[in-house]
C-alpha cells in the first residue's frame, strides 16, 4: 500500500494538490486529503513533484527488431529497467520485418515474461508480411483466444511490405474486427507505413469499398514523410486513429507533427505517439542497398514529451494525452490504464520539476524510486 501526499495530479487534466493512496494495485482513493497511521502503508512525500498516468507505448519490439543486415543485425530483446526508466508501465510489443526467425509464440513468451516482472503488456499477432504469420494459424483466434493478442500487424508501401492486394488487406481487417467484437479487445490492425508513394490510397480504398470502421486500421510512422502526413491528417479528420513515431528527421518529430495538425483542426483525441523502442532504423541507398542501420531507443517517448512542453510549449496536459489516455482509449483498455482515477490501475509516475522520472510505480508496485532502480528484470544482472 502506497500514500502519496501534497503532490500536483496530472490525471492528464490537472487536478490540483491531492493525496493519493493506492492498494491492491489499484488506485482506491484520490483526495485533498488523506490520512492513515499504519506501518504497512508506505508514505511518499509528494511535494514539488507532478503525478501522471504511467506511459504507455504502443510499439515496441520486445523481442529484439533487426534482422535486415544478416543474423548479426538481429537487436536484442528488451529488458524491464529500460521500459521502467522510461516511464513506461503499459507496452504493446509486435514483430517488424522478420517473420521468419523470430515468431509469434516467441513474442507471447516475452510478453509473458515482462508481465511476471511487473508490468503490463500487450501484443500484436502477425509481422510485416502476408499470410499472416500467427499461433494458431489464424488472426481470429490469437486475438480470440490468446490474452495478450489485441490486434494484428501489416505493413504497406514499403519495399519491405508484402504487396497485399485490396482482398487481402480487407480479409486481415475484417478478421480483426470480428475478433475483437468477439473478445471484447480493439481488434485492430497495426500498419506499418513505408516510403511507397501510394501512402493510404489502398486503405482509403477499402475502407470506400466495404463497411469496415476507420477506426479497425490503425496507421503507425505517419510522420516519416510530409505527403503521408498530410494523408494521415486528413485518414485523422474522419475519424481515424493515427500514430507519429519519435525518431523522425528534426521538422517530422511527433511533437511539430501535432502542431501542423491542430493548425490543420486534426482532432487531437485522433493522435498518438509511441516510440518503435528496440526496432532497427535502416537507410537505403537509391538502388535499394542498406548501407546505414540502428536500434531506437523506448527513452524517446519520454524525451519527446519534454520537447514538446519545453520546446514546443504545449501544457503538461496536453501532452500527456498522446502518450497516455488517447492511446488506452484506442486499444480500448481506459479507464483502467492512461488516466489518474479511483479504479484505474496503479500505474503512475511521479516527475521532478524539470519533469524528469522520479518515480515509477507499475500495477502498485514501486519499480524505481528517487531515480534508482529497485526492480530489475531476471537476468539484467547478468
């Protein structure tokens, strides 16, 4: 049991001073005031600090990205400190180009394993290619059947992508859909948006042509190029969810994106941010050869949301929704994560006043305090 006094809450909205006590992994009570003699509650002093939803990062590589410059390109999997000291509590992991020596089981595995640690986590069935890569052998009943599934991943317009035609990608979406209805989880396809000059004409395509809701495809990297972009913003006005990745070139990043798009009356509750944590960056040359190739970091996500209040001046408020309420509302898991409400999981951080992560408390579990460390993954020490 944790009580947390005399702190500012962020619930993302600002709630003012509050005492917050949190117990069986839940947060239970949230007032001006709150007080409770019992040595088993542990007190934090919550002065000149900020309370906010813990993170929640939507794509993430769990298992290690890489793979597309031999065996030896193949990243790492991830590990528990490195979400934590993100401020992460809440991560979505999924599969990228390789389908082939890394798996879907493998994936569920690790989920598995980050949820035994301390936090929560999600995935995604599939990969970058088509027929879908899967557990069962079918997209309907991993996101039916197995826990952590809550949606698919695809890739388009990338020299990477499986070149699916309009069937093929209808055929994933509905599957998607009907999986979800039936598991009550988002049932979403995640896709992955490359480089191909046909941006999102083949899912505004099929989205004309049947009766599958925007809402069913999701968009991710949107912002690796102004042309997409300027298609995502208006897939976002008609009520698309979009996703902006941390790591693009210094006039793309999600923060300039989001400016541009609120310019543009995009509905904000319409963007989210994550930050393809441990998926391998690669640059081509203009014959297709890789001649440059790297691992993006989950500490993006944090960093960006200090660009953004600090550089770009958006409100605490605001720029927590991309990285907390807006991203649970779209895999339909708020308000029991991406918010500061009684019920809602005890999944919150406590930043310092020049909002770097002080604290970090996962399913009501302390996980680092006063910027150390306290839960370490089984074999980080190693």
């Amino acid at each position: 049991m944790i009580l947390i006094k005399n702190v500012e809450v962020y619930a993302p909205e600002y709630n003012g001073r509050k005492d917050v006590f949190i117990s069986g992994g839940k947060i239970s009570l949230i007032e001006d005031e709150i007080n409770f003699e019992n040595d088993k509650i542990k007190i934090i002093d919550g002065s000149k600090k900020k309370l906010t939803p813990g993170f929640i990062d939507q794509h993430v590589h769990i298992t290690g990205g890489g793979g597309e410059g031999s065996f030896k390109t193949r990243a790492p999997e991830i590990t528990l400190s490195k979400l934590t000291k993100g401020g992460i509590t809440t991560v979505v992991g999924l599969l990228g180009t390789d389908g082939t020596t890394r798996s879907v089981e493998n994936l569920v595995a690790k989920a598995k394993a980050l949820k035994e640690e301390g936090i929560t986590v999600f995935t995604y069935t599939g990969s970058y290619e088509y027929p879908t890569v899967t557990i069962t052998g079918s997209i309907k009943k991993d996101i039916a059947f197995v826990d952590e599934i809550i949606g698919v991943k695809l890739a388009l317009s990338d020299h990477r992508s499986p070149n699916v035609s309009n069937l093929e990608l209808q055929r994933v979406a509905s599957d998607a859909r009907v999986a979800g209805m039936l598991s009550g989880k988002a049932g979403i396809v995640v896709l992955h948006m490359g480089d191909g000059k046909k941006g999102l004409s083949k899912v505004n395509e099929i989205l004309e042509g049947t009766e599958i809701p925007i809402k069913t495809i999701r968009p991710t990297h949107v912002n690796r190029r102004k042309e997409l972009l300027l298609e995502a913003f208006d897939y976002a006005k008609r009520g698309g969810k979009i996703d902006l990745t941390c790591g693009m070139r210094d006039d793309l990043t999600p923060g300039k994106s989001i400016k541009k798009a609120i310019e543009e009356n995009v509905p904000r509750e319409n963007m989210t941010i994550s930050s393809d944590g441990y998926g391998s960056w690669s640059k081509y040359d203009a014959s297709g050869n890789l001649v440059k190739m790297g691992v993006s970091s989950v500490s993006s996500l944090h960093k960006e949301f200090k660009s953004m209040v600090n550089d770009l001046d958006f409100s605490i408020e605001e720029a927590l929704i991309y990285i907390t309420s807006n991203v649970a509302k779209g895999l339909e898991i708020y308000p029991r994560k991406g918010c500061i409400n009684e019920n809602s999981d005890g999944d919150v951080l406590l930043l310092d006043e020049d909002l770097n992560i002080d604290t970090v408390i996962a399913n009501g579990k302390i996980m680092i305090e006063n910027k150390e460390v306290l839960v370490y993954g089984t074999y980080e020490h190693i």
